[in-house]
C-alpha cells in the first residue's frame, strides 16, 4: 500500500501573492460576476414559494416600511433584510424579483471570493488555475439553492477566506479583522456568528505550532474587540431599544430551552437506508448520491483534521492556510446539514467543503485519486441532488407551456400549475374580504400570503411552525384582538408528514379561539386542507 502523503505548504504569504497574476485573478472575477448574473437571469422570473421564499420577501417589504425585524414580526436576524432593503430602497421597489436580485448580488461575494480562494491556492499553469475556478464556480451556482438562502451559503465562503486570510500571516491586526467579519456574520445570523467563532477556535492547536510564537496576549483581545465591532449594530440596538433586545433574547431562551432545537429534523437519509420499492432508476441513484455526500461531509472534516495535524507538526507553521479554514469551518457547519438533513440544508453546508476538496493537499496516488475520482463523483452528485432543486430544470419536467405566467405583485413569473392556482385562489379571497389597508391573519405555513397582497400580519409570529406555549399563545391573541384581521388563513396540513405538526395541535389555543371568534367562509375546492374566516360582524 502507497503512503498518502501531503503537499508541502506553501510560504504563508504565497496564496495571498498578488503577483501570482493580478490579470488572471481579474479574469476570475470577472468569470465569477459573468456566471452569477447568468445564472440569476436564467431563473428570476421563474417559480414562487408561499412558505420559505415568502418568509423572506414579507421581511424585506416590512424592513422598507420602516419596521424593525425581529422587534416587529419573526424574522431571521436583521442583517440579510438591511442588506436588501439598502439595495433595493434607493429603487423603490419590494417586489419578489428585485428580492431576488439583491440577494444574488450578496451571493456573488460568496462565488468571487470562493473562485479567488481556489485560484490562488491552487498549483499548476494558468489555463489548469482557470479550469479549477470554472469547476469551482460550476459547483457553486449549483448549489446556490433554493435561491433564498444565497445569504448563508456566502456567509459560509466568507469566513473561509476571512479565517484563511489571518491563518496566513497570523497577527493582531489580523485576528481583529477576523473578528469583525464573525460579527458581521452573526449580524446576518447568530448561527453564523457561532460557527465563525468555534471554527476560529479550533485553528488555536494548529497556531500552537507555529514559529515564532504568537502575542496571545495581544492576538486574543484584538480578536474580541473585532467581534464588538461587527457585532456593534446588533449591541446598539440592544442599548437603545429594549423592545428588539427583549425578542432577541426570548427567541434565544425558546430555541434552547422551550423548543431544545434549531430546526425541524428530518431522518438522514445514509445511503444504506433503504430506498423506496417500485422507484426509478435515477431516483434511487440519486437517494444514494445524496447519502454518500451526507458521509463525505464528516468523512472530509475527519481527514482533514489528520492533515492539517500532520502538516502542523512536521513544519512548525500553518501550511496550506485555506485547506485548514475549510477544515476548520466545515466542522460547525455540520450542524446545518444534520438539522435537518435534506438537500437545501447541506447545500447551506457543503461550500467549505468543495473548497477544501479542491484543493486538499495530497500527493501521490491519493492526487491521482482525488483529481480522477472524488472530485468527478462530487461533479455528478452535484448534478443529480441540486438539478430537481433548481425552478428551470423543474419546469422542463412539465409539457411544452404547462408553467403558467402569471402576476405577482407587478412582477410576471412562470411557475407550475399548482402554484398558479394557489396564488389566484390566495387572490381571490383577498378581493372578495380585504379591504385596501386592512392587515390579514396566515398560518401556518403561508407567510408569502402577507407580502404577495401587500398586507401587514395581524400577529408577531408570521411563520407558526414550532410548538409554543399557552402564554405566547395568549400574547398572540391579545394581538390578533387588538389588529382585527379582515380575514384568517389557516392551511392546516401535517408539516412533513408529522400529525403533531398540525396548526391545530401546535398552537391549540389560537386555533379555538379563532374558529370560535371568527366566521367560517367556504375555501377553494383546489385547497382542502385550508381554512379561511372573517370578522362575524361582516
């Protein structure tokens, strides 16, 4: 058996040489730019999505209104929607399209500074460069879905070259910037911000090693004083407005002390699990690409660690700075992938690890293994589980003309014939009970019903999928009293095949409340499953 061994690192400054080829790294960006836009045209106008997409947009139109999230309606963190809202404010436009558009522009950070990464660590002669960054590209874009979530995988891009960038030539200057870019991190979602701060943790035994020595005492509260300062917007809204600060930390004692999660979990589908009788070929295929990756991603994380250990203690220094940030990354951001375990979620989760597989630093047959194999069979896993994700390739799955063209708050989107018909019936019902200017109550998987009338949820929680107890219920009626709904929505299906996950048994006493107060009126035939009410007195 041949030894696997690695690469010999190169000079800490070398990967961030900026004579390596200022006009190739221009080529890739301007590739990067040139594939992003490319790629958000070929799908900007086509499907909409009430639940998670419409979760989103309600949050940005809000934002644009003045309203502050979190304070004023469940949201993720604020970052994401001040990003759109600054984008998009100086336009003044909030429909789904401009949306998406700003959060592609955040996404293309991501793609740039993951094909930079790629070049200049990569070895070889400049059209090899160029071809690893087309790969790498390629890879992003596909797994840059659903397209909502663009925020999270740049986030994840970002702290891969911010934690790089510093392993490099590490210094306090260094680890200050470091900090500032996990606390801007955080600003767009604490979850990131966690995830920036173990892995930069977990780079501490390889800094250990390193020759000359680290000013710890200097390195550590300059890293802290980073964290401060991108985390500032978040503190300074603590400070000045308690009503933010007193949401902020209620939706922090629910997740880890009422709720004890992060998501709604799903079983991880490993590839030995066994799949469905009477399934096709490709189906089957792809249920076990898709487990092989949910393998791939810890299996990477355990032999990187060996890796960069081995490296670490052979040459006394950081060797291959971006390897060791993907390592280091990739571990946290496991957590996302495993949550919930499906395809949109290991998307948010896989980019730390395409990069480091790229270019993990190996020679000898496992070069040859990796080049010839892994990365070909990353290619083709790539294809099989993000394809069916992406609205193009699903709209090619209908007849010729089968997608509907159809108006969604002055923007003209394709979508499928289902989405079409929910849509028009959500409307409907609009024109028939909802007078301009009158706010509407929808749960609880429908928050794209407030942005696509334009209408202001009668409630805080515009995303009721968790259990909650009977004081917020409470808290939450006493709003619904005082907001007087011009009518209520309730789709009250069974979330991900689970029974207990009904409006009806999530949220009990909001639901007695509602049938009992409210006014039951007939629902569109196309939706069994909803209930629709007005006020009695109507």
């Amino acid at each position: 058996m041949t030894a696997i061994t690695t690469a010999p690192s190169r000079s800490p400054g070398s990967w961030l040489n900026p004579v390596k080829d200022s006009t190739l790294a221009i080529v890739v960006v301007l590739l990067s730019v040139f594939a992003c836009v490319a790629a958000f045209c070929l799908e900007a106008h086509i499907d909409f999505n009430l639940w998670d997409e419409g979760y989103l947009w309600y949050g940005v139109q809000r934002t644009l209104l003045g309203e502050v999230p979190i304070r004023d309606f469940m949201s993720y963190d604020p970052g994401r929607y001040y990003w759109a809202a600054a984008l998009l404010w100086p336009l003044h436009t909030d429909g789904i399209v401009a949306v998406r558009a700003a959060t592609a522009v955040f996404s293309m950070l991501g793609v740039v500074a993951g094909a930079l990464l790629v070049l200049r660590e990569s070895v070889g002669g400049k059209a090899v460069s160029i071809g690893w960054c087309a790969f790498a590209i390629v890879m992003f874009l596909l797994w840059l879905v659903p397209w909502w979530k663009g925020y999270d995988a740049a986030i994840s891009i970002l702290l891969v070259a911010s934690l790089a960038g510093f392993l490099a030539r590490p210094s306090a200057a260094r680890f200050f910037v470091h900090g500032v870019v996990i606390g801007l991190a955080a600003v767009l979602g604490r979850n990131h911000g966690l995830y920036g701060a173990i892995a930069c943790l977990l780079v501490v035994p390889v800094l250990l090693f390193n020759r000359p020595k680290l000013l710890w005492h200097r390195c550590i509260p300059a890293w802290f004083g980073g964290l401060l300062a991108g985390y500032s917007p978040m503190l300074i809204g603590f400070v000045v407005d308690h009503r933010f600060a007193a949401r902020f930390w209620e939706g922090i004692r629910f997740i880890l002390f009422e709720y004890k999660g992060t998501n709604l979990p799903l079983p991880i589908p490993w590839p030995w699990v066994h799949h469905g009788s009477g399934e096709s070929a490709f189906v089957v295929a792809r249920e076990l690409l898709i487990g092989s990756l949910f393998v791939a991603l810890p299996a990477m994380c355990i032999g990187g660690v060996l890796i960069v250990l081995r490296q670490a203690r052979r040459e006394r220094s950081v060797g291959n700075p971006v390897f060791v940030a993907c390592v280091a990354t990739g571990i946290p951001y496991l957590n996302v992938a495993f949550s919930r375990a499906d395809v949109a979620h290991l998307a948010q989760a896989i980019f730390p690890f395409i990069i480091g597989l790229i270019l993990c630093p190996v020679q000898g047959r496992a070069r040859t293994m990796l080049r010839w194999a892994a990365l070909p069979l990353l290619g083709i896993a790539t294809l099989a589980a993000t394809l069916p994700l992406h609205p193009r390739f699903q709209m090619q799955g209908y007849g010729p003309g089968a997608w509907q063209n159809i108006d969604v708050r002055g923007d003209r989107l394709l979508v499928a014939p289902s989405t079409a018909a929910t849509i028009e019936d959500v409307q409907g019902l609009a024109r028939l009970y909802v007078p301009t200017g009158r706010n509407i109550f929808a749960a609880p998987v429908w928050p794209g019903a407030f942005a696509l009338l334009g209408a202001r949820s009668a409630v805080w929680e515009t995303y009721p999928l968790l259990p909650r107890s009977a004081v917020f219920q409470q808290q939450e009626i006493e709003r619904l009293r005082r907001t007087d709904p011009a009518m209520l929505l309730v789709y009250d299906i069974a979330v991900d095949g689970r029974d207990e996950l009904r409006y009806a048994r999530t949220h009990t006493l909001m639901w007695q409340f509602i049938d009992a107060n409210y006014r039951k009126v007939p629902s569109p035939a196309s939706l069994p499953y909803l209930h629709a009410y007005i006020p009695k007195t109507k």
